[in-house]
C-alpha cells in the first residue's frame, strides 16, 4: 500500500536530519541524483514509485511523515538477542544489513576474546561472508592496547587505544542500528540492539573521535 504523498520541504528536511548527503539519498532511494535535486528546488513532486521509494528509505532509516509537513524519529524499536545462538543471529543481521547497500561498520571493544567465545565454530563461517564484502563495506575496530587480538583482521582494519578511553561495554554500529553487548549476561552474551538512526549516528562520531586518537597496529595478531 503506498503511502501519502510527502513533499519537498519533508524530502529536505529528512535528509538534514539523517545528514545525509543527496548522492546518499539518490543511493538508498534508487533514484538519480539528478531526480532528488529537482525535487528539493521544487521543480517536481514526488509522485508514484518515486514517492514509495523515497518513502522507503526514510522509513527504514527511523523516520516518520506526519500532516502538514511534519516530520519525527520513530519510537526507538529495540530487538535483544540472547547466547551463542542469540550472538550467530545478530551477525546474521550485520551481515544482512550491509551485504546490498554496503556502508559502515565500527565497533569499540576492550578485547574480541569475548565475541570470538561467543561466535564459537560460527566466527570462521562469518569471517569468510564479510571477506567477501570487502570491497563494499568498510569495518573498523578500536580495541585496547593490553588486548591485541584481531581474529577479523582479514577484512577489519584494527586500531588501539588506552584502556582509559573505552567502557568495558562494547558498542557496534552498522547500518542504523547501534548494538550494546553484556558479557557478564546469563547466558553470555545479552545483546541490545537500538533501531535508531540518530542514536547511530551520535556513535559514529563518538567512535571517529576515539579512532582519531588510536594507534594503528603493526599487524595482525592471533588469540595464544
């Protein structure tokens, strides 16, 4: 079923909101650059398919229309995954997420002991799935300097920190959705995972401030 019809001053002021750039929203739209341009200068209304598409992407970025060209963040949807078996399930949505638009990926850790233990005999089978995203998805990690295991070295660009830098929760950021994890859970580990593409993005820049200030390390270490 299609949705109202949203205007150019709504178009505008989603992607102000979500910071996206208009080659972002032509990508995550599937229309032309060209297109988004001419509706923003009010040149053209979206209509039809371009109406849905764009409709679309704001939706599934955490955006709601309201009348009279209003606008609002969706009521936070939270999804908590439980164990090993929980842990394989919230990969399974990493990868899902990044594997057609790309984008991504940051995570800030004290140690990837942890996740590796959890992941268990499914860690090598992820591995081998996001080598091949590799040209497409960028994933970037901050662990601490007293814990140098980077069991995803392959397609992961790793960096350490002091240990006074980082909460002893990591946090995971891909897509528009921002991940705690509870190791000390029962059974380990509890994952929260926020449907939020404002709280996603305050973690991006809370993690490009931390990367900044990180070492790039020599090579990749393994766990032993």
């Amino acid at each position: 079923m299609r949705g109202n019809s949203i205007s150019s001053k709504q178009v505008k002021a989603a992607r102000a909101l979500l910071d996206w750039s208009q080659e972002e929203l032509a990508q995550r739209s599937r229309l032309s650059v060209a297109t988004i341009r001419k509706l923003e200068a009010g040149n053209i209304s979206p209509r039809g398919k371009t109406n849905d598409s764009l409709r679309q992407a704001f939706e599934n970025a955490g955006l709601d229309f309201l009348d009279s060209n209003g606008l609002r963040e969706k009521p936070e949807d939270i999804t908590v995954y439980h164990g090993k078996e929980g842990t394989a399930a919230f990969f399974d949505d990493v990868y899902q997420t990044v594997k057609g638009p790309g984008g991504e990926i940051v995570v800030v850790c004290i140690s990837e002991e942890p996740f590796a233990e959890a992941l268990d005999d499914y860690l090598e089978f992820h591995v081998s799935r996001m080598l091949s995203l590799k040209h497409k998805v960028s994933v970037k990690c901050i662990i601490t300097e007293n814990y140098i295991y980077t069991p995803a070295s392959s397609y992961c660009e790793y960096r350490s920190i002091s240990k006074a830098y980082v909460d002893s929760v990591p946090f995971y950021v891909y897509g528009d959705n921002y991940a705690i994890f509870l190791f000390d859970a029962d059974p380990m580990p509890k994952i929260i995972v926020h449907h939020s593409a404002l709280l996603a993005k305050a973690y991006r820049r809370q993690f490009h401030s931390m990367w900044d200030k990180a070492a790039v390390l020599d090579g990749p270490e393994k766990k032993g």
